[in-house]
C-alpha cells in the first residue's frame, strides 16, 4: 500500500495547475489537499475548470490562506517574479516543485540579462536543482527546490544532450526550429492566442530570440564542456499541444542514433524511434513520452534530429510530477503511465 | 490483488481498437494477449498506432491464427456484417463485447430495414443484450454477448432515457440535434473526411435519417411503453473527438433537471451540471464521462437538454470496457478512471 | 466608368472592419478615405492587419480627426452604444450603414429590454432601416441609415421568412439550433476565445436567451402577422468562419421547398439547393452567397431547413457593402462576386 | 475593353482545378470554356466542389471530348506522368500552362532519378520554361509550356534566388525548414491526411529526401554558378493553405534585407517585411501575395530568412494563372488581386 503524500498546488487556475490536478487524480501516491488561485479564490476547480468537476478537490483559496503545516509537497505554477516573492517564504521543511521560469537559471547575471531585473531569492536560485530529470535524476533526489524546465527547453535538451555529452556532433552551428502548441502561452486572454488569429496557419514568434536560449546555453554548455549557443527559432502551431524540435546537426547519423539509443536505453519515458523514423506530437499528445527520430539528409553529415513531446505533460506537469516522485521516494514512472490520446 | 483477464481484440487496426489498447494499458484487471487487423497482420501496433509503441503488445494477425483457448473474453471492432460471421464462430464459453451495429436492434425485420440484408447470426442477435451500461446493467453482468451502442445512440439516450421512464416530458415531437466529431467515421480513407474537406467548417450529414435512429425508436419506445418516433439529425463537427446532442423537448425544466438528477445520482460517469448551465465536449474529451445540462427556454414549456461525451471513449471503447468489467465481475469504473484531457 | 464613392470606416480595428476593407480593396466605385480605430489611432492598417499591408490606405486616426467633408458614406464597425453616441452627431448628409446592434430594433422599449439601458439616440433609432437587403431592398435605396442585421439573425431569417410570409409553416414551435464561427465573438482578448478553450469542440453559449433573438421576434412577427417565439440556441463552432442554421419547422417539405426557391429565384446570393440537398458552411467561407437546403424527415409533416453563410461577409461586412451599394446608386452586388474559398 | 481568351482546364477535379476555376470566375480576361474530369465526367462543377455552385460552368467531361478548337490556353492538372502523355497530343497552337511535375525539370537524367521512369515527352520537356515568374518573366511571355513550380518550391526560391543572384549569403550548409498546409496533397483519400490523422499536431514528412528538392538543385545552382544543394525538411501543418519557409543561411542581415528588397521592389505580389518582421501564413491566405522576413540571430553571421505564400494560390494556381497573363498579353496581375482571407 502506498503512503499518500499531501500536496498544494500554488496557481491552479493555469493550465500547468490544471495539468497537476489532471494527472494527480490517478496517481495512488498523491493527494491534493490546497489549491491557490488568487484572483478565483473561492470558487471550485470545477467552476474554472469543468472536466475536473467530477474530482472531490478543496476549493480554491488565496496562498496566505493556505495551512502548510499538512503539506509534504509544493508545486509552484506561479507567474514568473511573483514565485520568487513567494517561494522564499514557503516553510522551510516543504518540497517544492517549481514550474515557473524563475530557478531555472544558476547564474544571477544570467537570470537579470535575460528577465530585466535582480533576482529576488538569489539564495534558493543556488540551490535550486534542474528539473530535467533523465539528466539530473540524483540530484533531484535529495532536492529540496527543483525548477522545472521551460517546455521548449525540454524538447531540445532531449534531442541534443546526449550528443553534446558523447562528443558526435559538431557543437557549433546547432539549429533548433520548434513547432509548438498554443497552450504553451497559458490561459491568459491575448489577442494573439484567440483561435482567430491562431488556427489555420502558422508564424515564427519569439524573435530575434527567444528566452529559453538562456536555458539552452546553460545546460548545453556544460554538456560540452565549452561554450554553445545554438540557434533557435520557434514557431506557433495551431494545435493545443505538443512540441516538436527539428534540429540540426552536424555529425554522423549511424553514430548519432547509437548515442542517442544508449542514453536513453532505460529510460521509461523517452522512446528512440528506429533509424530514419521521424515522429508526430500527435503520438505523445497527453503523456509523458518524448520520441525521438534521427534522419540523415542527402547532404553528407548533416543530420535531422527530431524530439516530439507534449509540453503540458513531460515539458512541464508531468516532468513535475516525474520530479516529485523522486523527491518523495515513490517510484519515477508513477502516475505517469497513461498513453498519449490519439486521435 | 486482481486477478487478470486475458483479452483479445478483433479488428484492432481501427480508431476503436486502438482505444480499447490505450484503456486496457492503464487497467489492472485486463492484459491483451491477442490483437486481429486483416489487411495489417504481421506488423506490430507501433507501427499502425506510434502512439502505442511503448506498450508491449502481441503483434496483429489474421483472426484465424488466434488461439481462444486461453482468451476470456473478446472486443470485436470489426466492420458491419462481417461481425455476424465472425461472431458465431466463436467458442461458446468466450464472453463478447462487440463495438460493431451488428448485435443493437432486436428485431430481425428492423435490422434488415435499415442495414439491407438479413441477419447472419439471428440466434445471437435475440441473445445479445444491449449495451447502455447505465440502463441494462443487470443483464450485461449474465450476458455472453453484449452489442456496444451506437456513439450518436448513446448520447441522446443519457439525455433523454430518465426523462421517458419518468414521464415528464412529451414523447412526441423531440428533435436531436447533434454535433458529432470526425473521429466517429473511422480511420478509413474517404475524401469527405480529409482534413481539408471537414476543418473549419460544419455540415448536416446521414440525410434524410441516420441508422443510428434505429436504436433511439427501439430504446425510446421500450421506455414511454408507447412508440417513440425522434427526429434527429447530427452534423459534423471540425474536432476529432467529442459529442454534443441538443435534445429539445417539451416539460417542465425543474422537472426535467430533478428526474435526470435522481437517475443518475449514483452514476460513477454520468455528471448532471446545475440547472441552466450547458456541457462542452471539450470538457469531456478522451474520458469516460457524460456532462448533462437542463436549460428552460424563455418559451414556456420548451426546455433543451444536453448531453456531452466522448465518441471513442463513452460513446463506444470505454463504454465496451465498463461492459466488459461488469462480464468479468470487476468494478465498474476500473481502468476507466482517467480525467479528461483539456486543452 | 464608375465614378467612386468616398468611404469611411470608423471601427476598422475590428473583424468587421478589416472585412469591409479586404472587400472595398476589390471594389471599383469605392474608395477608402478615412479609417478611425480610437485605442490604434496613429497605426497603419497593415500592422494592425498585416493581410491588408500590400493596400495603400489611409493611417488609422481617432473619429474626431476625420474630415467628413469628402466623405460619401460611412460604415460603422463601432462597439454596441457607442454607435448612437457617435452616429447621432455625424453630418446629416452621411449615409451611414451601421454594423452594430444598436438600431436593429425599431422599439424603444425592446431595446431597453434587451440591452439594459435607454436608446441614445431614439430618433435616429425611427429612422434606421434593418439591413436585411433581400426583404428591404426599396427602404435601403432610399435611406440614410441602414441597420446591419445581427449575423445569427441573418442566417435565420434567410430560412425562415419566405416560409412565414408565405404561410406555409407553422409559426408556433419553431427552432433554430444554430453553429457559429469563433469570429463572430471579435477580435477582443478574451479567455473563452483562446484557441486552447475554442478548438476541438463545441457548446452552447448565449444561454438561457441569446440577444439576436430580438430581431427573430420583430422580424418574423412582422411576416406572419402574429406574434412569433421561435426557440432559439447558438453554439460555438471551432472554425473561424461560418454559420450554420438548422432549422426544424412544421408544414410540407414541397411547398416550404418551392416558396424558397420562388422568394430567392432572381436574388444573386441566395442559392436554394435541390430538395433535399443540405449546405456546409465551408462551401461560403468568404463570400457574400448564402446556401439554404430543404430536407424532409422521416416524421410526417416535419422538415429541416438549413442555411448557411459567412458570419463576416453575407453576415456582416458584405452585407454591409450590398446596402451601401443600393444607397449609392451601385449595381447590388458590386464588388461581392468572389467566390467561396475552398478548402 | 479586355478581350476574353477561351481557357481549358484539364483535371479540374483537383483541388488545383478548383482554385484556378475561383480565380478565373473573377478574371476580366479569361472565360473556362472546358473542364475535364475522367472519373467525374458527366458531373457539374457545383456537384464536386459545391463552394463553385453559383457559376455558370461548363459540365466535366473527359479529355477526348474535348474541342480545343477553340480554346486559347490549357491549365493542366492533370496527375504525375499522365500529364506527359496528354500534353504532348494536344494541338501545337495551344498554350500551356502545367500544374504538375511533370515538366519542372530540366535534365531528362536528373527526371528519371527523381521520377523513376524515361520522360515521355522529352521534346516538350526541353521546351517547357520554368514558372516562377519573377524569374522568368520574358521567358514565359514566349512560352507555348509553363512548368508551374512546386509550391514547397517556389516558397524556398522566393526566399534565396536574389540572396543566391547578388552573392550575400553562403551557398552552402543551407537549410530550409518548411510548414506545409495539407491542401497541398490534394483531394486523393488517403489515411494520412484524414482529419484525425493530421489535426492538432505536425510531423515531418517526406524524409529522407522530398522530390521538390530536385527543383532547388537546378534552380539555385544556376543562380549561385556552382552546384548548390539546400538542406530541405518539410512538416505537415494541422491547415489547410499556406507555407512556410523558415530559412536559415549564413550573412549579413542588412545585406540580405536590402537584397530582398531590391530585387522585389517592383514586384506587384511580393511584399519584404521591415527588417526584424516575420511574415504568418495567416495573413497571405487566399492570394496570391507572398511575405519575407528577414531576421538576424544573436549568433552572429546567421540569419533567418522567412518566406509565407498560399500553396494553392502563388503555389500553384494563381502562379498559374499570372503566368497565363502573360502568355496571353494581358496585365500580368490580372484577377489576382483579391486581399488575403483573414481570419
């Protein structure tokens, strides 16, 4: 019988918060016992959110209302800045999972370059873990803060690190074009995410460059032990999720596919497609699979790279949950195992 | 500890079979050990389903090379009429949920009207108990063969059955409208179904009568103990899943909403919203749930019902499978716990 | 040589107003002199539309900044009340054709009922003429204010009138389930027209009574020589363009067959398709033709009438341009011959 | 008074022959006099495509009944290879414009490489002049056989042919990432462009290699004089219309941006977006307008280069039929002025 660990989930009323709730309903290890929604403070998660009407969950209240005394575990789906204002005060006993873009860069002077202003909680931003867990998975162990990785971050350190660390590709020169589902940008009423303007068609945003470079050059660099910087260039797509990387490289395809096949050789949720193969986000929609595909191109040594996942689920809530079972000592896969939905 | 049952799925290349698979993944109580696609024996699920490839499954094969010896009980997603043939050659201890139009109308001459040719099975038809798990569940939990409903069937059936049984509204003059997802069709090849004929837009479809209004006539006038001649008329909705069915009819609204309320009280599935809020497909997609809403109209004594669900899940493989737990002594809901995937 | 005609839009910042100018752009005896938009006063059409960037246009003021001295007629794409505010001050000798709702009604009293606040500018309110060009073309040519019809209103009334005026349906018991592009709702930033909340499915909204259910009454009530309630429920469509009526009516579907077919012989954008053929909204998308089809049921005596149009253009914006055409002395269907876009 | 050329279309059942058919319906020069249709023969245009239903059109009819005495040009949509066959019995005083591939390329070895098979009409291969009419203007105007370009093609080519011409960018190392609206596989019924298949979601496709590469080849490498092979990786984009082409090369932004603006700055349908401005497919839906982008990466010397045009329109058939005008003398710009279609 598995022990149930209480959780609170900090900024429900998004769809990451919503996510959590969707994949913890069938998780035996967890239970939701606080959500915060301030601006929605007392209503139901079912009034905000129908499809989870038929869940018994506590209704959603401000986070000064919260009794952290019976909480085991945080995850934070706040607005950027404001998670640093909140999380430095947060008991010191609680595990957080962060989902929020604000400890995921290590360097202050990075964080204030990319996001325009000083960091507000420079002390956990050092202690914070990254949250791309099949790289990081024993530091997260003993994690008390983990900082969730940015979706399109995630989908291109899939593609990319194991091939940074086994040294098969030229490290300069990456590229890195995203297709990306709307519900990256969250729940928030802009003009430029009506499905008028979104659906049936398609445009690069985020230019001249992105934040989640930030990320990128972090994380890649380290992988090469020298600096990187790719390029990267991500572009809407008119569907509600998934993310698919199409990245390119320099190198051997015979040998980027063995490196990648090795790196992920166990790994529960990341599915290396046989050579040549290539692979839809509508294939993972609703899970917390990553499929990878590498296919060689006509012009000798260079290589696609393709890493599709949903960027609700492993770009965020569901590499959260990944995280927090880890945290807590339950097994890594659990609550996770759903397949992706199709059609 | 649950016992698991052995499960086999005939014709399992279609949209239906593959959600049988992903439903079956999560459920403790079943394990597939035989999957049947004619045109595709001999490839792996993967390959026809890449949303599937991380499951381990046995490969498809023809229906003949399937050995029912160790099978407890069979999903057949097979084609109209080539069920019947299929069907009555089975092993007589197998317990059959068929998902096909085969086994629904119990009326030799009525399926010969609407489907062209006389019944190949007719033994089995007279056996076979229909599927609308909500209304026949003493009979699915003794029966061998269980006949899956119709998705546009079952739909207006939640809206409408308590509300015939209870007498509160006028059995003359309802009108259906419903708003039916592509996905229903089929994974066949049919222009009419290729996305750039069916997105961004809607059409009126299976004029002047679809077949699926046989079932509404046998199901309806079994409850009012009078015959019950609906006019329906679904239309094709640009979304892959869901079902919406606008059910007008002539009652009391507080009535109405009262009789739904204590008919489905008990229902694990089945959500009635509060009085004069209306369901979204959305809110329901890739779950086995039906939302329900009672909306009176400003004109005295008109009031519409609506009902939403899922057409692949609720409306055909979950329902199969709540059937099939109840064939299998199982809990009702097992395996189909999963919330709905929104957005 | 058609002489051309100076045009204003005031609004333009909105759908109805980048419709009006991508059909003006077409239009040999017009010319667009002034567009107002108050919050995007300064920028030029192509950065708030970049469709229309190729068109040299004039730049984006506030309305008190137009010269109304050359000006012809002035379309109006302003928000609800506002319109009366500004529309009652303008030149007298402006002919002015007004998209919003604000004098579709001719009674006070209605529309005080309705819109929660009393009529503006009531005297203008007298002298409007309602925009539905084939049932008021003589009034048009000779008005100075023309009153757009709501685009749900439109669509049911190209249904419904010639059967009324003819007397051969029942008036009482009419419904109206209508499918509705997302574009219809505007350009505003709202959370219930994010592509996430929107896409892949479908609801009711508008409920219990939506407002264009005004113009049904006043309208139809005027063609049948009686009081008319028909029962009215719009739902949201996940398509940007279009709208579907299904209409159910009582009566013979013959007559109700050859009275459209008679009332729509001569008009250019009506087209009434053979009995028993039904119209999708995709066949209209973009174009000013509105497709009706008549299809009998299997119930005696009841029939479903369908019409289908373009929300923004036979709906709105081409609506627009065919009255103005009329009070301009304009060949009717002037610069409104592009056929539909498909697919 | 324009003088109005007797056109013929061949395969006019595609979705290519639809388009051309809207667009001509509006064209003050041309009048379709035949449509052909082998399979449909005997149908009207209305009943195949019901959007073209309020034109007055001539019935289809197969090829051989075709009386092209009278006809002034052909556009042939005829599919892959067949169009060989026919093309070259039709009468030498017929102009030609082809939609299909079958005349694209230039080398009859570098065709059967491609295509697997000798080309049947060598001859006319040798004649045909390559459509992308910016390039070969004077070319076309004396052409009896326009090749129309693949319209993954001429999206790639509008992006680097002047960067290739004026010597700005590096001709090697590349790289064309495209989103590739689903019209362009055409009306065929295939399973994997049906709506559940292909919405909410992307993949590439066409790997390892697409045939539309050979045009790049031959294309570029004239333009650079030296052989030239381009990286090019298409995805399917879950709409209907429209491309993508984001196109990475190595140069000076200001240089590449000035490159681009000169050599279309007369262009009457290609529109260069302010440097650092990044076109949407969106927004040239339905015309026949195509939007550039030019925008520096913070990696110095790399720049992106993106091209938007709609497949079917500058793609295929308003290309086709700009190229049509001047074969026949007319303005070349005629009736393809409609704005884009928004939302």
């Amino acid at each position: 019988m598995v022990s149930t660990h209480k959780i609170a989930i900090l900024g429900a009323s998004g769809y990451t918060g919503a996510e959590l709730v969707r994949l913890i309903a069938l998780h035996p290890g967890m239970e939701v016992v606080a959500l915060t929604a301030d601006r929605k403070a007392g209503q139901s998660m079912g009034q905000v959110y129908p499809h989870l009407r038929h869940l018994d969950l506590p209704q959603l209240c401000r986070i000064e209302d919260v009794d952290f005394s019976g909480v085991d575990l945080v995850f934070c789906a706040l607005p950027h800045a404001m998670t640093q204002e909140i999380v430095k005060d947060l008991p010191e006993n609680l595990k957080i999972v962060d989902i929020s873009a604000d400890f995921r860069l290590e360097d202050p002077a990075e964080y204030e370059k990319w996001y325009g202003h000083v960091h507000y909680a420079p002390e956990m931003q050092k202690e914070a873990v990254y949250g791309l867990t099949e790289f990081y998975r024993d530091e997260i162990k003993g994690a008390r803060l983990v900082a969730g990785t940015g979706c399109n971050a995630a989908t291109g350190q899939f593609a990319l690190r194991p091939l940074l660390r086994a040294g098969v590709i030229d490290p300069d020169g990456i590229i890195i074009d995203m297709f990306c589902g709307v519900s990256g940008a969250g729940r928030a009423a802009k003009e430029a995410m009506l499905h008028s303007e979104v659906s049936e068609g398609t445009n690069p945003y985020g230019l001249p460059v992105h934040r989640h470079t930030a990320e990128f050059d972090q994380e890649f660099s380290k992988d090469a032990g020298r600096e990187v910087k790719v390029i990267f260039t991500p572009h809407l797509m008119p569907a509600n999720r998934g993310i698919l990387a199409t990245v390119h490289v320099k190198g051997d395809a015979g040998e980027i596919h063995a490196a990648l096949s090795q790196a992920y050789e166990n790994e529960p949720f990341i599915v290396v497609l046989p050579m040549g193969e290539a692979p839809a986000t509508r294939h993972v929609r609703g899970s917390n699979f990553c499929h990878i595909g590498v296919v060689a191109d006509r012009v000798d040594g260079h290589v696609r790279v393709f890493a599709a996942l949903d960027n609700l689920t492993k770009g965020s809530s569901g590499q959260a949950i990944q995280n927090a079972n880890l945290m807590l000592g339950l097994p890594e896969t659990m609550g996770l195992e759903q397949a992706p939905l199709f059609p």
